[in-house]
C-alpha cells in the first residue's frame, strides 16, 4: 500500500507553517490518463498541498465549461472510474493529501464500499462529494468508517446553521466551503461571502474548512488564505493544460501558476501575522 497522508494531517501540517494549503484540483485522463499523473506530480512538485483528482462524469452539473470540457475529452479518450485509483495509488506518498472528488452516481455503480477499500489501498485521503449530502449518505459513511478514507461535504453561502452543524458533524478532513453559489470556474473577484461562510462553519464545528469556486490569480489566493484553511483552485490549472500547445508545456504552465499560488497564500500569511 503507499504511504498515506490524511486530509486533517495535511492541513495541520500548513496550519503549523501559519499558511493556508494549496489544494489543486485536475480531471483524471485529460489529456490522458498518465499526462494528469504527471500534471498532478508536477503540482506537487510546485507546491500543492492536497491534489483533487476529479472522476470524470457525464452530467457534471456543478463544474463550469472548462472543467466541463476536461471531463468530457477524459471521458472520449476512455477514461474510467479505476483510472482514478490509479492516479491515486501514483501521487500518494509524493507529500500531498490526495483526495478524489465525484459526483455520486459513479461511487454508487463502483459500489461505495468496494470504492473506500480500494482508495485506501492506494494510499488516497478521502472523496468529496458535491452532490451528496450528509441526509442521504448512510451507505457511504459507513463505507468511509469502515476503510478509515476521508468524507468531505460541502456547503455555501446559502447554506442554514442546522446544515452547517450537520455537514461539520459527517466531515472528515475537512468541510469545501463553496465561495459563491453557481458553477466552478474562474472569476474576477471572490465572493465576499466566502470569509463569513468559513467563520459560520467554524463555529458549526468544523475542524478545517477549505474554499473553493472561483480561486486563479495570486490576490485571490492570499485574500481566501488569510481566512480559510485551504485555498481551492481547479479551473485555472485546466485551463492551462488545455491550451497548451502540449503536455509537457501544460505542466509547465499549470506549475508557474500554483508556485505564484503559492507565494500569495504564503504572502497573505506573513502579512497577517
């Protein structure tokens, strides 16, 4: 089995450094299955605290166009659910939590059980789950207990105090905290109701909670990392695999973007302190 980071252990590590995490989000099989391993490896490599490594899904209804449109070329190219595990089981112990994140149905036709066995033997920390709630995930706590994986929910600002308290209660790791209510995607601002989300979470319970939606300039990163335990960040990354004129330079670019995450989130920190 490969060395396993949690979710919590990896926030905890940058909490202890006064920084937030960079949690890097990438399409298992765009353009193929090894370029996101290597696009994943070079994320790291440029700083990632914790890599989401998105199971690719024909209705994806929460993920703006450009994601939207890794998700169906990874699909075209044949990419499958266990390609996910691959991926998993290649970046594990590189030093980054490695987090699977998913629409439901395909854990549901993998078997949630069969799929919280076999992230953990690949040294994965745990599977978000943007269309699940805690109401309705009986089956998949159960499987997460029982195989000792992370289950992060989500919420957003619109989310009241009891939804707050019960997603805080089902999560481990740590509690997504989506920015803004839409689709993900790239955005000229932040919302400012993301600061009070994470404090409201916070104080619902949550451990850890980490933003996402609409992260992908440095400002953006230092004014979610002074707040929030991690700064989510997917589009932007896609976005430059996507236009580049080949792999190899899309993971140079996708790099020269999370170290200049990376130097906002630490920036912020310093600035704070």
């Amino acid at each position: 089995m490969s060395t396993r980071l949690r979710a919590g252990a990896a926030l905890d590590a940058t909490r202890a450094e006064g920084r937030a995490a960079l949690v890097a989000y990438l399409p298992v099989g765009f353009p193929r299955v090894e370029d996101s391993i290597e696009a994943g490896r070079a994320l790291i490599d440029a700083g990632a605290d914790l890599i989401e490594l998105g199971l690719p899904y024909s209705d994806p209804v929460m993920d703006g166009p450009v994601i939207q449109q890794a998700a169906t070329a990874a699909l075209a190219a044949g990419a499958r659910s266990r390609d996910v595990i691959t991926a998993v089981e290649a970046l594990a112990g590189r030093g980054a939590a490695i987090c699977v994140m998913s629409y439901y149905n395909p854990i549901l036709a993998y078997g949630p059980d069969a799929f919280a066995r076999d992230l953990a033997g690949a040294g994965g920390a745990g599977l978000i789950t943007p269309d699940l709630i805690p109401d309705e995930a009986g089956e998949w706590i159960a499987a997460s207990d029982a195989h000792g994986v992370d289950r992060i929910f989500l919420v957003a600002p619109s989310s009241p105090r009891d939804r707050l308290e019960a997603v805080a209660v089902a999560s481990t790791g740590f509690v997504y905290a989506a920015s803004t209510m839409g689709v993900t995607g790239t955005r000229t601002s932040v919302s400012g109701a993301a600061e009070g989300l994470v404090e409201r979470t916070r104080v619902a319970g949550a451990a850890h909670v980490c933003v996402g939606l609409g992260v992908s300039t440095a400002e953006q990163a230092a004014e979610v990392g002074a707040y929030a335990d991690g700064v989510i960040v997917g589009s932007a990354f896609v976005r430059a695999l996507a236009e580049a004129p080949d792999a190899a330079t899309g993971r140079r670019d996708a790099a020269a973007i999370a170290r200049e995450l990376r130097a906002g989130i630490d920036g912020a920190r310093r600035e704070r302190a």
